[in-house]
C-alpha cells in the first residue's frame, strides 16, 4: 500500500469513526433519557431500550473493526526508503501481528 493509498483510507475511515461516534453518542443520550423516565417502566420504554442497547453494541462493534482496519493499514503502509512513513500513518493504532508457527 503506498502513502497516498494509505493517507485515503485513513481519511475515510477517520471520517466514519467520527459520524459513527456521534451516532453514538445520541444512543447513549437517548438511553438515559429514557432510563430516567416513567417510560422505561412501560413495554413501550422497555422496547426502545432494547433496540437502543442493540445499535449501541453495533455501534461499538463498528468501531472496534475500524479500529482494526486503521491499524492494518499501518501496519501495511508503504515505507520510505529511510523507514519512514506518513505522519497521518504514524497516529494510528497498532495491531497485534501472531506468528502462524
């Protein structure tokens, strides 16, 4: 993969963990909210929580693999002749590498 590939894949996939984080966020709210209400004690209360329990772990799971992604790609990029690579690389997570033997 080289730098420019590298640097466009960090880019979409920064952008998405923004929005999906923000969506996140809104599910949190929306739990509390409704937690603190007289409506979670309702079937109706007690339902939306359960379908906001489910986007929140979606949500995470989501996350977590673009955490993963960004972290193959530096663990992929492209390095200069000196060993270097690009900052934007650089900042991202790491990711395991297991010996297959």
């Amino acid at each position: 993969m080289d730098l420019c590939e590298a640097s466009d894949a960090v880019s979409s996939m920064q952008a998405l963990r923004v929005e999906l984080t923000e969506e996140l966020d809104d599910i949190e709210n929306s739990i509390h909210e409704i937690a603190q209400s007289s409506v979670a004690c309702t079937d109706s209360g007690t339902n939306d929580l359960q379908v906001y329990w489910v986007a929140r772990a979606a949500l995470y799971s989501a996350l977590a693999s673009i955490n993963e992604v960004l972290g193959w790609v530096r663990l992929m990029a492209e390095k200069s002749i000196e060993g270097n690579v690009a900052e934007v690389v650089k900042s991202l997570p790491t990711v395991a590498v297991f010996s297959i033997h």
